[in-house]
C-alpha cells in the first residue's frame, strides 16, 4: 500500500495530466440525487463557506480514523456537508490546505443521502436532501485565479433569509426562551470589537479517569443599530481563525445556528458558535445594507450597552413595588420599570432642565458671590493654572427631574441625566438651546404619555435625607414586547 505522501504525488501527477488534455467532466450539486447515491466521476468546484477542526474516533493507533467536515457551495441555491475521512496524520496535511472562503475543487467525491440520525446535530443545516463523503481516493484542492473569481460572489450570500433573524435586543430580553432553541438561531451584527485569544483548561471525563484539555477561545464584541455589549464566543480553531479576519466596525455578519446562553460573569444572555454556525460577511440583503448605515450615523457610545447599563438582569417591577421599596431599604439596587413619561418638562424654564457643571470633576456649579464656578479646591487651581475663562471652565449637560406613572401609581423627582436624556431626546444641549418653546413642546409630546422602558438604579448618600432615584438607561422600543412569539408572528 502506498504512503500518503506518495498519493499526494500522484494526485499532482493526475492534475498535471489534466492540464494537458484530460480535463474531469465538471458536475454540480444540483445534478446530483439522493435517489441515486455513489461515487462522483468528476470534480465539483466551489466555496467553503464553514469548516470546523477535525475530530478523531476512538480507536487503536493502527485503526484510528478521523473526520473532516466542512459545509461546500457552488450556486446561490445549494451548499452540502462534506465529511472527510482518513487517518488522522493524513488529514491534518488535507485539513492545512484550505480554510473558510477559500474556492477549492473536490476529486471523486461520494454522494450519500442526508441521514436523519443524531450526527447532524454537530452539522449546519443544507437545503439538499445528499451529503458528500471523501475517503483515501478523494482529494480536496484550493483554486485560484479566474476560475476561482466564478465562486467568489457567493461568499455574500447568506444560507437563510434576509430576514430571517434575531436583534441583540431580542437575545437580551428573551435569551430564557432562546436558550430552548436547540437548533440555534440566526442574528445579524456588526463586529465591534475583537478579543484577545485566550486559553484554558477543560476537566474532561474519560471512561476510567479524568484529563485536562487545553482549549482555546475567542470573544467577539456585536453591536447593531440600537444594542451593544453582547458576545460571541468561539470554540473551534477553524471558526476561531476566520473570525480573526472580521474587522471591527466595517463588518457586519449574518450568523446561522448560534448557541443562546447565559454569561455568569458578564450577567447578561449572549451567543456561541457551534459546529451547527456559519457566517456570512458583509451580507448583500438589504437588511444588511440598512444595518451598516445605522451603525455609521450613531455613535457607539449613544447605544445601549447590555453589559455596562444598569438593569438588564435586574428585577422588573411595577411603581408601586419600586416606591415600596424605597421607604423599606436603604441600600444601592437597580430595577426595570415599563411605564409611562407623565412629567417631562422641556418646554418649562431653561434651568430646569439644563444646568453647568465642572469640566473637571463634572460635579453641578453653584453661584459663588455671583460667579457660577466650582468650589472644589482642586478644580479651582486647576482653573488658575490653565485658563480665565469661565465658558471654558465648564459645560452644559441635561439634567431633569421627570416623573413616572404607569397603572399602580406615579413616582415623582426622578433623576434624567446627561447621557440617558441625549439618547431618549436624539439632540444635543446646544441644539435644544437652539430650538423654539413650539419645537420644544412638540419634542416633549413625543415622549409625553408613550410607554417606555427604562433602567432605575437607586443610589444612597449619606449626604442626603433621600435616597437618589435616577434614570440609568434607556431601552429601544422593540424591548417592551413580553414573547419572543408575538416579535416573530
């Protein structure tokens, strides 16, 4: 029997033989039928649009096997899983020829119909009723140059509807019931950040003992046109090294059977991949054209982020509770509260609902002998050594006292700051400054008596005789909605 170095040699050989004359007949997977199962006579050009690492079967060394699977396209329509099997030592050569995206052409593949057995729990779904098997006779090579220029395009092409997805603000609200999804779902981002690659050790059990694995992971920070902070973490080194070519705010990904679960340590619901995942970059839907617009008029840092903003995994109560609670406790807690806006003073007078604080130690300016200026000793040397200027010593920011109702109650003089008021309003100080009392009272209406959901954090100080009940987020409409079902119906 001859080694595999040798049948790599005379598979050049053959691709040699076929550049100068004997060309294989070319076939495509929409041509071939479960109905009619075997060997391909041919080669199938097209993209690999997911891999994953190569598994290795239990077994003596002489008689181990492992497999190769990888999902392959060749049209707009139709994408098949690939298994390939050979020795381990064999395949890891095979597996280090090609990656995700790459245009390669399969030799003598092996049509099998799609089995229904547990094995494809570990695939990703395809469309067709056939799968491929590549065995010692099969070969797998990366193309390049015009004919892979043929493939290319379907890189774009998601492998599900448009459409067809969750927001991060869906994974936040409803990861209870998206944790159920075995199947996984889909989600279209854009990559905000990329993590570092990180190490760790897994405690694995054997039939007799235990061992200890190492294994890498990668974390992905997602972000669309409303939500930030949520993760997407990768296990498998294949997917790990595709991931790494993401470039953060420029790419937006559409990601088929992700993996919803819950960060302890984040306290948040986020995603992982799965061997079940694949990802398209950059995908041509229009969703995703209107994603990347969103993205690049707002600031990343006027979205709400799940993992910095209070009260995404605190308790949601009604007024009532939140009132009674702040007449039995004394300590610093956050809480939801969907309710209604029913004092929102914007067209009142000016200091009500703007005020001047330090540029230094951002605490609000009192009037001192008739200058407005900080009083904090620091702040004050600072401000002799650097300018005389008080416009330059301080800014204006939002601050309101705005009162929430909904059907048990109303709670009054809670804190809008700076930060929460320019998102809800979607304007700057110096562009309310500038709007008429008409234009401010019709801002006003639009969230007067509107149903919102809001983020409450309750602060202690031993400063004052009450507890400080201040706004610390706000979430975007889609939020309010109580089923995951009634979002999709």
């Amino acid at each position: 029997m001859c080694s595999f170095d040798e049948r790599l040699i005379t598979m050049d050989h053959e691709k040699s033989s076929q550049s100068m004359g004997a060309i294989q007949r070319v076939v495509k997977l929409n041509l071939l039928s479960s109905d009619n199962p075997g060997l391909v006579d041919g080669i199938m050009y097209g993209i690999v649009i997911g891999k994953v690492e190569m598994r290795t079967l239990e077994g003596s060394d002489r008689h181990q096997r492992s497999v190769l699977n990888f999902t392959f396209r060749d049209s707009i329509k139709d994408f098949v899983n690939v298994a390939y099997w050979l020795p381990p030592k064999d395949l890891i050569i095979i597996s280090s020829k090609f990656t995700i995206g790459d245009v390669v052409a399969i030799h003598y593949p092996v049509v099998k119909a799609k089995s229904d057995d547990k094995a494809h729990i570990y695939t990703p779904w395809t469309p067709l009723s056939i799968e491929l098997s590549l065995n010692e006779k099969s070969y797998v090579e990366k193309i390049e140059g015009p004919k892979a220029k043929q493939y290319e395009s379907l890189v774009s092409i998601p492998c599900r509807a448009g459409n067809d997805y969750y927001t991060l603000a869906q994974i936040v609200t409803h990861g209870e019931q998206l944790v159920k999804k075995n199947d996984g779902i889909n989600v279209l981002a854009g990559v905000q950040q990329i993590g570092a690659l990180k190490t760790i050790r897994i405690r694995r059990q054997r039939e007799t003992d235990y061992d200890n694995e190492e294994k890498q992971l990668l974390e992905i920070l997602l972000f669309d046109g409303e939500t930030s902070g949520v993760w997407l973490t990768f296990w498998d080194s294949e997917q790990i090294k595709f991931a790494q070519r993401w470039i953060p705010e420029e790419h937006i990904i559409f990601c088929v059977g992700l993996r919803v679960r819950y960060d302890e340590y984040r306290k948040v619901y986020g995603l992982t991949a799965t061997r079940q995942s694949l990802f398209t970059i950059n995908p041509d839907t229009n969703e995703s054209v209107q994603l990347y617009e969103s993205m690049r008029s707002i600031s990343i840092d006027d979205l709400l982020n799940v993992t910095i903003d209070g009260g995404f995994n605190a308790t949601v109560v009604t007024i009532r509770e939140l009132k009674q609670y702040l007449s039995d406790n004394n300590s610093t807690d956050t809480f939801i509260v969907q309710c209604f806006l029913s004092h929102l003073d914007l067209d009142g007078p000016l200091n009500q609902v703007i005020t001047k604080r330090c540029i230094f130690c951002n605490r609000s300016i009192r009037d001192n002998n008739g200058f407005k200026e900080c009083t904090e000793a620091e702040c004050r040397m600072k401000l002799l050594e650097q300018i005389n200027d008080e416009n330059l010593s301080t800014k204006e920011v939002f601050s309101l006292n705005v009162h929430l109702t909904d059907h048990t109650g109303t709670i009054t003089n809670v804190k809008l700051g700076d930060d929460v008021a320019r998102k809800m309003l979607k304007c700057s100080v110096d562009e309310f400054i500038l709007m008429t009392d008409e234009q401010k009272t019709k801002l006003k209406w639009t969230y007067l008596l509107e149903k919102i959901r809001f983020g409450i954090q309750i602060k202690n100080n031993s400063n004052y005789a009450k507890p400080i009940v201040r706004i610390a987020c706000l979430f975007p409409r889609e939020y309010l909605t109580s089923s995951i079902d009634d979002e999709q119906s």
